[in-house]
C-alpha cells in the first residue's frame, strides 16, 4: 500500500467518532489494523505516546484487529506507533484529540521492505470535517488565540457558529441562546465540573459575574447542542464544554497585558454626540506549565486580574449621554432637592461610572501513576464583581444609591482517576466540589448585612410636559436588594466504565450523583417601597403604595429559604459498526430526585386547596433513549443522523420560589390597608411613628416603617402578595429532538455542511395562577375571572408541546496562502409557551404577551433569531522573516429579536378588572399573536490584528495586537447600529418602539501585549 492511501485512510478516519462527550476532560483512541490482503491483523502491538509529556500506552490488537485506547489527554500532539512482527512498522505523526472524541485509526500494513518505519502526517482539517453524529462546533487552541475576542470570554468563540447567539446588548453578560432557547437551559463543563449557574439568577449561564477561569487556561471548547450520547444531561439548549491546559515535560506559558478606555472607543452615534465617563481598564495575568517529576508529574498555573468601571451610559435631555431618557433636567433637579429637603436623604448623582474586579486562578496536576492509571486535579477560583441597574428600561432613572452591586466568590475542585484495567476494560472515577457565594448589595447597603440599608426605595413618576411620555425616576435603596443573599454548594460523583467486546462493541455505562444545597434569602420591601403619582404627591408625602415585607422577627434571615436535592443518574450505551460504512450509537439514561426537603406548610393554603403547598421533587424520575449514527456515503461524504429525549436546565430559584413565598415564613403589609394611599394621610404627619429606624438616621419616610406595617409583620399578621407553590402532578420538562446532517469536502478541499435539527418540548415549566376560574367572556372576547381560592402562583407543566426547528449550513476552507474561513447560516423557528424570563414567579407572569393570562398557546419564543449568518476569516502572513502578522476578523448579519404590540399599561387592568391584577402592557389586543413583530437586523465587523515579535532569550516570542470591536462603527458611525425594544411587549399606538443599543453599537478598541516562552 502506497503512503498516499495510508494518508487518505487516516484523514478520513479522523473524525469518524467526532463528537465531545458531556462532562468529558479526555480523549480515545481506537482502530483496525488489517493485512496487505484485507484480512485482521492480530496481535500488532499499537503504542500511542503524548509528545509533549512523555506519557504512554501500550495495548496489542485482538483477533479482529481491533485496538481501544480512553482516558487520553486532549490535545497532543501524540505518535501512533503500529508495531508489527510480520508486515512494515508504521508511525502516524501529530495525532490532536478534542474533547472526548474517539479518534479512529484505520491502517492497512505493508508488506515489509527496506524503509525501516512508514511515516504518516495525520490530517487537521479531516478531524472536524468528518465523523459527526449530531450537530456541533468545536474550537482548539489555534482559533481561542486568533478570534477577535475583546471580551476574552469564550462566547468571543462560540459566537462563530450561526446557531449560538450571543446577546452582546446586554453588558458583559453576554448571554448564550442556542437555537431559539433560553441562556438557563445551557450547561457549561469545564474539566469535568459543572460550572453553570446552578441557581438561576444572573443571564450570563456562569456562576461568577463573568467568565470563571482564565482565557489562557482553555486548551478547547466544543458546542453541542443535540449530542445523542447517554452521558449527557442538564440542557436543553446547548452544552459548552471546555478543558484546560495541563502541564508537560517542557517549561512553557505567557504573560499578557491589555488595555481600553475611553480615549480608545467611538465619540459620536448617527450623528449624535456621544459623552462618555472618563474610564479606564486593564487585564493582566500569567500561565504556565512545567514538569513536577519529568514524565510523571506535571502541573499547570493560571492567574488573570482585571481592573475596570462599570459604564452608566444614561442620561436626561440633552445631556450628550449614550441613552438619553425623557426626563428633563430640572424635574430630577426638583426630585433630588425634595430628597434632600424634607426626607433628609441624599440620593447621590447620576451614576456614570464605579470601580469593579475580577481575579481568577486555575491550578491543575496531572500525575502518570503508570502506563494503566492516570490522575487529575483541578482547583479554580474566582471573585468579581461589578455594578448594576435593576430598572434600566427605556422609561426608567436611577440614581446612583439605587445601582447596585453583583459580585460572586467561587471555590471549585474536581478530581479524576483513569485506569485501563484489561485491553478491554477502562474506567473513570470522578470527585467534585463547587462553592459559590453570590452577593447582590444596594449602594445604599453601605454595611453590606443582609437587611443592613438605611433608606428604602422611592419611585418617583414624572410626564414630560413636552413629549407626553412617562418615566419613573428611582431613588433609595432597589426594592430588590434590600435582603438579598445566596449561597450554595454542588457536590457531584461519577462512576464511568467501558468495556470492549471482541466483536467491536464498545459499552459505555454509569452512575452519576450530583447534590445541590441552596440558603437563599430573598425578602423584598424590607427597607419599604414608596411609589408616588407625580412630583407634588412626593413633596406632600402622598405616596399610591407603601410596601413593607419581613419575617415576623424581623430579622429577612429567619426567611431563608434552605433547602437540598440530588439528582441520580443510571446510564448504558452500545457503539458498533453494523456495517464498515456505518456507526450507531445506541443508549439509555435515566435520572431521577432524591430530596427530603420540603416547603413549610401553610395550613390555609392546605384548608382552601385540599391539598398542601408542600410538594418536592422527590422520587420523579425520567427515562431518556438516544440513538445516533454516522454514514460514509462516499470517502468525500458523510450522513450523520440521531433521535433523542433530553432534560435538563430548568433553573432552581423557579423551584426555590416555593421555600421562600409561602406566607409562613414571611408577611407584607400595604400602605393601604391603614389609609396611607388615599390621600388623607401624609407620611409627614406627626401622628405618624416610623419603627425599625437605623442606629444615627432621621426618623421619617423611607428611613423607617410606619408602625401599623411592621407590627403586623411582627404579629404574623398580612401576606407575601400570591403564595407560590409546586404542583403536585410536576413532570420533568422533557425536548425530544431529531437530526439530520450531511459533510461534503469537494476535491479543491471546501468542507461543505448542512444541518436540520426539529425539536419537541413537552411539559414545559410555566407559572399561573392557582386561585383563577372562568366565569364568562366580555363583549370583547377576553375571559372573565374570579378568584376562587387564596390567590397564588403555581409552578406547573403546560399542556401544550411547542416544536421547534433550525436549518444551517457551513463552510469551511483554508489556502496555502495563510487564509482561512468558516462561514455558516441558520435559519431558526422556535416556539415555547412562556417565555419564563425573571427568577420570580410573579414577573414570570406578569411581562409576557397574552390575550389571556392562563392560556396556554405555543408562540415564537422571545430568545429566536429567525436569519443569522456569521463570517470568520484569518490572515498569516511574514511581513518580516520569521515573525508572524495575523490578521483576523469575524462578522454577522443576524435579524432582531421578535415582539409583542400590546394594549397599554393604564387600560390592562380595565379590561380584567383586576382579575388578575396585571402590572404591564402585556394584553394583546384580540386577533394579535404574541411576538407578531420583527426586530432591526444588526450586522458588524470586529478584528484583531497582531503582530509577532523577537523574545528576550532563544525560544521566545511576543506580539503586540488590538482588537476592535464593531469596526464597522469606526468607519462609518451610522454604520453597526444595534436597535432592540426595552423588553417584549410595545404599545401598539408606540411609533418608535426600538431603542439605540449604546454599548453594543459604539465601537471600542483593546490594545495588548503577550510574551511567550
């Protein structure tokens, strides 16, 4: 056999198992060695040996010529030595393996002759061309350093395949929504350890306010979004799964430094000038790996530390800010010296800018114990933080004692234990522990206590005399805010094995356990909320609602909600060839709760419904069968294909809602129950005495509780608005999805791939009320309710399957000229019933579109991007010899999120009569459907450009580079225009309802350093 068709068999063979198992951090070998004549050469001994750590294994082939390798190291590069007694000896060279992949080496020996060993150069590029089973993307180490990332998050990255949409209009959260879903149904992997966020609350999917481990630590992340393979679990949507650098026999790491600020991004927007703070940040850190014991023990460090500003970007009328509101100057003028004059209180300035960190760490040891067992530690830290607005819509100011801060402290480890006991048998034993302690603190909150604010939050509403429109001005400390903490701890066990029959099928089974333990305290108006009508009814003290909630105690700790599951895993999968040209993989997963905990009862609930408000998850279980396959149609073709049901990604603060409101631990008082919202009482009166007043404050409104409210909450006495309780009769949400795909690369080397993807979901979770029975219908057509029983919310199952599906295809091609491009397009449908976008069960409700409150339509989903379609090219060029010049650039053309015209907020509760009580424009006139609307398509350009430079000693190198983001903007600054509406649902008689997205469309430049040794 010549060692051109050795080659192809290779490259071909590359990616044939091509897909990155969910909480994966190694790789596998396997193949089939056959004679000159085709029969199976048995007893050829392989060896596969890690270069860079010295690492090896030994295994021969059995009787079928088959061989099996797990619990490699990804990455490489790695020899393949094929060591045969009786025909020619081969080598196949710089062998890389991405996460989890098998890769499949399937050689046909020569007969022997006079060169000692065949040399072969395995193929890249036939890696991820072939082999997949289901739709996905994958990223090494090559694309992490080139892509114009000036977040140096790896949704920079991810971004790139037209199926992932990164919200970049919102901040640095930069949330994750893969085909249509939710950024909560996502599951992120790093190293095996789930590092998601757990709870639910924040919008970014990780646990930590930004990206949890350093940019340089990640060796390669993979996307999977349908991956038929038993070991998945804990998504919907998409699985992310990184792994980390590890160390190797040779010292090698970076430093790197980069900066932006103010001076370094646009000034001017469509033609508007553009005011910004003066701000400045920095990045900074190291990574390095080396050898603890040559060939045996290997460690890798990484450290990154960021120093920036959270950017405020709102201003009054005429105020030259990014987002200017409707409100002029002099009525925030008259709202702050009010504050100051009669309530005592100083609300601050219009935020602009605040200090914030992040500070990062990575440890990881890797120990050979011997040729059989492997082991492997992970250690990660992260604590950040940075400053929020937590009523930021197009109609609404804050002030700057109203931001508030975001921060989390993450502690996590995580250890495996490969061991190859036979030829055939491998497993893998898995430990983990992950702490978070997630902090959401008021500036007010100047002593950071749970409860500790001064002054509670004031909302002041103001008409613009001139334009007509409404803005709510806010002051004091966020409503939110006031009693808000989290902590939680994850533990997670697994047991993995896989056995190697000698007719080539290969067993994956296990055993999964991952236990989560919640302490939340959620207590709003613990401070109180005052809302007043207008400018006047604030100076008179005439508030339209007081709001007080605490624990009879009064301290909102005694409200926490604390509380545990466990989630059990039981999982066997089968993977063969029926056929030399086919792969299945056939599987079967089944997860179930095991939890002791429950809501504390409230015996009213119990009396009124017939049955408790106390239900858990505990016992509910769901079976999970997957198939999947791969076909070679021809050597430049391949099918791919599967059919599954997936769980997973429902977050825990909708569950933990049921601890915390159930009106036993907590009660609510209004202002108006006593004659403080009608008028005939000012809170300046003197007969009015204030309780729970802080040490060395005024005692008055906003510092204190009028003491009709807080000795009703002490006495027990009120309620925590609707009580939330869990159905009885949950089912585990479930999406079943299908695939088919298709890989063509045409014999100038263009990697062609489509893909379709159609997807069930059935008893989806949904929120409505418990306590609502029709009646009837209006002369309009909507229903007409009543409330029947104490009225509440209920975390239930909908009815209605939404069905989903997404189309893509993608390009791929590289020159030998040093240009490389991947282009993809999608076209995405999704549907689902509730958009379920906050973590609280009454906003779940209430800020959606409807024509009826409880029904139960599937509709297209807030998170659908209907078009997108994304360009990603590079340039390597030496403009000086021996030094590197990169040019990169990554583009997108993608249409707007979809929304609901809907009839205004004053006339919703006109038409319900308060049955329910609706708190938004969130009806839609009759014959309206929700998301009938089409949002502003956005299209840019980012690039980075570096270039490589001499180091200070022999193997050295540094560049310099800048990344630009949006510079489409920097051309031309009507160009890059992001346009969104402030939420889903715009009035209908609203004839600009889209809002300049500032952050996202303003251009912006990172400039940096990186040395490498």
């Amino acid at each position: 056999m010549k060692i051109k068709h050795i080659a192809l068999s290779v490259a071909l063979a590359l990616g044939a198992s091509n897909i990155a198992m969910a909480q994966e951090t190694s790789s596998s070998i396997e193949g089939s060695i056959t004679t000159p004549s085709g029969t199976p050469a048995a007893g050829t001994k392989i060896t596969v040996i890690h270069v860079p750590s010295g690492s090896s294994k030994t295994v021969e082939t059995n009787s079928n010529g088959t061989f099996s390798l797990s619990g490699l190291r990804v990455g490489g590069p790695y020899r393949v030595i094929v060591d045969s007694t009786v025909f020619q000896d081969t080598t196949v060279d710089d062998v890389f393996l991405t996460l989890g992949e098998t890769f499949n080496v399937g050689l046909q020996l020569d007969e022997t002759s006079n060169i000692e060993v065949i040399n072969v150069t395995a193929s890249r590029l036939a890696a991820t061309a072939f082999g997949q089973i289901s739709p996905s993307a994958t990223f090494d180490l090559d694309d992490l350093q080139k892509a114009p990332s000036i977040n140096r998050n790896i949704t920079d990255i991810i971004r790139m395949d037209p199926r992932v949409y990164v919200d970049e209009t919102r901040g640095d959260a930069n949330p994750v929504q893969c085909v249509g879903k939710s950024n909560r149904f996502n599951s992120l992997t790093v190293d095996g350890v789930k590092l998601n966020d757990s709870f639910g609350l924040g919008s970014s999917g990780y646990p930590t306010v930004r990206m949890p481990f350093s940019y340089d630590a990640i060796d390669q992340v993979s996307v999977e979004i349908a991956p038929f393979d038993a070991v998945y679990t804990g998504f919907t949507g998409c699985n992310i799964n990184a792994v980390t650098k590890s160390g190797t026999n040779t010292v090698k790491g970076g430093l790197f430094f980069d900066y932006g600020s103010d001076a370094l991004q646009g000034d001017s927007l469509e033609g508007d000038n553009i005011n910004l703070p003066d701000n400045s940040d920095k990045r900074f850190g190291f990574n390095v790996g080396f050898p603890l014991v040559q060939d045996k023990l290997f460690a890798f460090v990484s450290y990154e530390k960021y120093e920036g500003n959270s950017i405020f970007t709102r201003g009054t009328i005429d105020s030259g800010a990014i987002n200017e509101v409707s409100l002029r100057q002099e009525d925030l003028n008259e709202i702050v010296r009010i504050a100051n004059d009669l309530y005592q209180y100083d609300p601050g300035p219009v935020p602009t800018s605040l200090p914030e960190e992040d500070e990062k760490i990575l440890l990881k040891l890797d120990w050979n114990i011997n040729y059989d067992h492997r082991l492997s530690y992970t250690y990660n830290y992260n604590d950040g933080n940075f400053f929020n607005t937590s009523d930021g819509s197009s109609n609404e100011f804050e002030l700057l004692n109203h931001i508030y801060e975001i921060g989390a402290e993450l502690n996590s480890h995580q250890l495996s234990f490969y061991s190859d006991w036979t030829n055939k048998f491998s497993t893998e034993v898995r430990l983990s522990h992950l702490e978070l302690d997630n902090r959401q603190i008021s500036i007010e909150n100047q002593s950071g206590l749970v409860g500790g604010g001064n002054f509670g939050e004031v909302q002041v509403r103001v008409v613009n005399p001139d334009s007509s429109d409404v803005v709510t001005v806010y002051l004091g400390g966020d409503d939110s805010r006031q009693a808000n903490d989290l902590d939680y701890d994850v533990a997670g066990l697994i047991l993995r094995g896989k056995y190697v029959t000698d007719n080539d099928h290969t067993f994956t089974f296990g055993y999964e356990r991952e236990e989560l333990d919640v302490f939340n305290v959620f207590v709003q108006h613990t401070e109180t909320e005052l809302r007043f009508r207008s400018i006047a009814d604030f100076e008179s003290g005439n508030p339209s609602a007081i709001y007080y909630n605490n624990a009879p105690s009064q301290d909102p700790n005694d409200a926490a909600a604390v509380w545990d599951y466990a989630i059990n895993s039981l999982y066997v999968q089968d993977e063969f060839y029926p056929t030399d040209n086919l792969k299945l993989k056939v599987g079967l997963r089944y997860d179930w709760y095991t939890t002791d905990s429950r809501p504390v009862e409230n015996t009213e609930f119990t009396a009124d419904y017939g049955f408790a408000n106390n239900a858990n998850l505990d016992g509910e279980g769901l079976i999970q069968p997957r198939i999947g396959f791969n076909y070679s149609l021809t050597d430049s073709t391949d099918l791919r294909g599967g059919l599954g049901i997936f769980s997973g990604g429902n977050p825990n603060v909708w569950f933990s809602n049921n601890f915390s409101n159930n009106n036993v631990l907590q009660f609510g008082q209004r202002g108006r129950n006593f004659g403080y919202t009608d008028g005939s009482r000012s809170l300046f009166d003197d007969d009015v005495v204030y309780r729970g007043v802080e040490d060395g404050v005024p005692s008055g409104p906003g510092y204190g509780i009028p003491s009709e409210l807080y000795d009703g909450v002490s006495a027990g006495q009120g309620d925590n608005n609707e009580i939330n309780y869990f159905d009885p009769d949950f089912k585990i949400p479930t999406e079943t999805k299908l695939s088919f795909g298709a890989t063509h690369v045409t014999e100038q080397d263009y990697v062609l791939q489509a893909d379709l993807l159609v997807s069930v979901t059935k008893d989806q979770a949904i929120v409505l009320r418990g306590d609502l029975e029709q009646t009837g219908t209006n002369a309009e057509g909507y229903p007409i309710y009543d409330s029947v029983r104490m009225p509440s919310f209920v975390l239930t199952n909908s009815s209605e399957d939404s069905t989903s599906y997404t189309v893509s295809f993608g390009l791929m091609k590289s020159w030998d000229n040093g240009i490389s491009l991947t282009t993809g397009y999608a076209y995405n449908h999704a549907e689902d019933v509730q958009p379920m976008t906050s973590s609280v069960a009454f906003s779940n409700y209430q800020y959606r579109a409807f024509t009826d409150p409880q029904e139960q339509v599937s509709s297209l989903s807030d998170y659908n991007i209907e078009h997108r379609l994304t360009v990603a090219m590079t340039y390597d060029v030496q403009f000086f010899d021996g030094y590197d010049t990169t040019f990169s650039a990554f583009g997108l053309i993608q249409s707007g999120r979809p929304y609901s015209r809907t009839i205004p907020r004053d006339d919703v509760n006109d038409i319900y009569g308060f049955n329910p009580y609706l708190d938004s424009n969130n009806v839609l006139p009759i014959g309206n459907k929700r998301n009938g609307e089409d949002g502003s398509w956005w299209n840019k350009v980012d690039v980075r450009v570096s270039q490589q430079l001499p180091g200070f000693v022999k193997g050295h190198n540094a560049s310099i580079f800048f990344v630009i983001d949006n510079f489409t903007n920097l051309l031309n600054d009507d160009w890059g225009i992001a346009e969104r509406v402030s939420f889903n649902t715009v009035d209908f008689d609203d004839t600009t309802p889209e809002n300049r997205q500032g952050d996202a469309s303003l251009w912006q430049m990172r400039i940096g350093l990186n040395y490498n040794f």
